[in-house]
C-alpha cells in the first residue's frame, strides 16, 4: 500500500471532529466551541448522541480501519472482500459494544432523548450490511441510506488497488446504491487527483468529467458550490444539507475544500458547520493530506488519534 498518509488523514480528521459529531443546534455549537482556541479534540464530548473518548474515531471512519487491517491481514487479493465482511461483522456485530449499544438506542427511541449514550454508535449501513452477509446476499450492502459509509471502506483500498470496478464492489459490500457509489468515487478521484500534484483537483474533475454521464449529477453540483465560493462556509453547509447524506455531504466538503488552504483550516472549518462533521472530515482530511503530504497535518493531531499509530506503523 502507498500513500498511506492518505488515510492518516481522513483518520486524524475524523477524531477531531468526533467530539462535536451530530450536534445540529447551531446556538448549542456556538456555546461549546465559544472562546477556544482549537476546537479540534474536544476533551469533553458534546455529540447528544452518544460519548465515546476523544481520540477515538466515529462509526465512519471505524470502517475504514476494519478495511486497513483487513488489507494488512489478507495474503491473497481474492480473499480481501470475503474477510473484510468477515471482520465488519465481527468489529461492529453481535459482541461488539457498536451491536450491545443498538438495543440502549431502541430504548432510548421511546423516550426523550435526555443525554448520549456511553459507546459508539453503529451506522444503518452497516447495520444492514450485517443483516445482509448473515443472509448471504451477493451484494451485501445497506440500502436504506445515502451515507459515506462506502467512500471510508474504499478509501484505504484505493491505497492498494484503485481500479473503478474493484471499488465499486468496496463500496457496495457496504451502502448498496447508485448514490453512494457515484459520490464515494468522485470523493476517490478528485482525492487521486491531488495526489498525482494537480494544483486544483476540484475543478480539474470538473474539466475532465463534465460531459461524463455517470458523473453528471456530481459536476452539476460541485459547480453550485463554485458558484457560493466566497458565501460564508456554515451557511453553505446549512444550504445543502448539515446531515451525514449525499449529495449534502459531499456538496458541504467540497466547499470547505475550495476555500482553505491547508489541513488544519479545512478541518476546523468543517467542525465549525456542525452537523455530520465526521462524515465531511474524512474526506476534506484525505483531500489535504494528498494534495499537502504529511507534514500538513499537525503533528499534535496525530498524537491525539488512536488508530493513527497503527497507520504510521
């Protein structure tokens, strides 16, 4: 695998946002973030959803480390996709705290939502996902939501193989829908853009792709946010969506993207909007840590991560 700096980035992003993950009230969010510094790494969790310790990374980018040490872990290529469902059920199934927290969340559905609960949080895709290779469908896929669920299970696979065809199986083991496979590899080739040193891989998909039908809908609207460049980035955000599902995602991404200059301000950026920031920062981090290397993400932010360390290793 090459690159892996790649994938640190989307990881470091990741925890950073993750303790102001999935707070929608924009007063509440001013509160928190009020008169600090660096809003990354929170060492209180503020989610109302659920607290799991700072330096820990979201349900999201959890998939994306499954794949990781699946890829680390798997000898013949053939053998990659059977043991990655393989470890997603074992990481996020029956045993594991994600499965144990799904029936506190069932509880908590008939009740006013009063405080988070202790543990992470597992996503519908991967719920699905899990139902679905427990009844040995071929396309194991959830189908239910547009999340980015797909895009963080490629993401270290395009590290190792970035051929579209394999991708799409990546991203379909795990969010089954024309949706979540035409962003997720949008999200993969504008990421693989900068990282063969375009100056401006945003716009430069744009050039290349825009009379390309599969990705018509993805150019349309990335020049919408073309259009709002200079517009205020929490507005923007607001706009099209602050929740964890595309086009919204991407749309509020691509808008921190083109109007940072660097890891660090993209990222904190991204926080600021509130929201699904977990779901944005993985991408928004990929993004910097190809287009900048390494040396953009701020040694201090690596500290902080868990699952970094095994990355660098």
């Amino acid at each position: 695998m090459d690159n892996l700096h790649i994938f640190l980035g989307a990881t470091v992003a990741d925890a950073a946002a993750r303790p102001l993950h999935w707070v929608y009230d924009p007063k509440k969010l001013k509160r928190y973030i009020k008169g600090k510094k660096d809003i990354a790494f929170l060492k209180q969790n503020k989610s109302p959803f659920y607290s799991i310790k700072t330096g820990d990374v979201s349900g999201y980018n959890d998939v994306g480390q499954v794949m990781f040490k699946t890829l680390m872990s798997t000898k013949k290529k053939s053998d990659i996709l059977k043991n990655f469902k393989r470890n997603i059920t074992r990481n996020f199934g029956p045993g594991s705290a994600y499965w144990r927290n799904l029936k506190l969340r069932k509880k908590y559905k008939k009740i006013k939502w009063k405080k988070p609960m202790k543990g992470p949080w597992i996503h519908q895709n991967i719920l699905e996902t899990i139902q679905n290779i427990k009844s040995k469908k071929n396309i194991t896929g959830g189908t239910k939501v547009n999340e980015s669920d797909g895009y963080c299970a490629a993401l270290p696979y395009y590290l190792y193989n970035n051929s579209d065809k394999e991708l799409k199986r990546i991203i379909r083991s795990v969010a089954n829908s024309k949706i979540n496979e035409k962003y997720a590899l949008a999200k993969l080739k504008i990421i693989d853009l900068a990282t063969n040193g375009n100056k401006k891989p945003v716009y430069a998909f744009v050039k290349k792709y825009k009379n390309n039908r599969y990705f018509k809908e993805v150019t349309i609207n990335i020049k919408k946010i073309i259009k709002l460049k200079n517009h205020n980035h929490i507005i923007v955000v607001k706009k099209f969506g602050k929740a964890c599902s595309y086009p919204g995602t991407f749309m509020g991404s691509i808008h921190a993207i083109i109007n940072s200059s660097s890891y660090r301000s993209a990222i904190i950026k991204t926080i600021s909007a509130g929201g699904c920031n977990c779901s944005r920062a993985n991408f928004v981090g990929a993004y910097f840590a190809a287009l900048k290397g390494i040396k953009n993400i701020p040694i201090q932010w690596i500290t902080k991560t868990k699952p970094a360390k095994n990355i660098i290793k």
